[in-house]
C-alpha cells in the first residue's frame, strides 16, 4: 500500500472502524467455528477467546454505549452457540 495521506470525514472514519471490526469479528469467530469442527479448540480456549473479545467491550466507556451493549449480546450469543457445537 502506497504512502498516501487520506481526507477522510469524521463518518468516514467511523464507517472504516466499524468495518474493521465487523471483519476482525468475523474472521475470529469463522476460525473458532473451523478449530472446534476440528477439536482443536477445548471449551476452555473457546471460553477465554470469549472473554478476550468482551474485555474491550466491558470497559468504561464502552459499557454504556447501546450499540456496544448490542455487540456485546451478539458475541455473548454466538459464543454460546459455539460452546454447544461439537
């Protein structure tokens, strides 16, 4: 990727970042999907890749934004689904 400086508005920025993160969490979950098919992710490894993820979530700041809150539902639940799938 070339040096390049980009004009970027305030929306902007927050539609890459939101972007971003929905590309990182699905690419997450997609290989924790893939290693427990596999057994190679225990319940335990499932369970703290859970709290990993939710910790950023959990922080002040963050803990009373209502669409953090609503990301937050959505690993909560997905994790779960996870933990039952062997």
């Amino acid at each position: 990727m070339a040096d390049q400086e980009h004009d970027l508005t305030a929306q902007q920025m927050l539609e890459a970042q939101q972007a971003l993160d929905v590309a990182a969490f699905n690419g997450i979950l997609s290989l924790a999907i893939v290693l427990r098919k596999r057994s190679l992710l225990s319940d335990l490894e499932t369970r703290n890749l859970h709290d990993i993820m939710s910790k950023p979530l959990s922080l002040e700041g963050n803990a009373n934004n209502p669409v953090v809150q609503d990301a937050q539902q959505n690993l909560d639940h997905l994790f779960a689904l996870l933990l039952k799938r062997r």
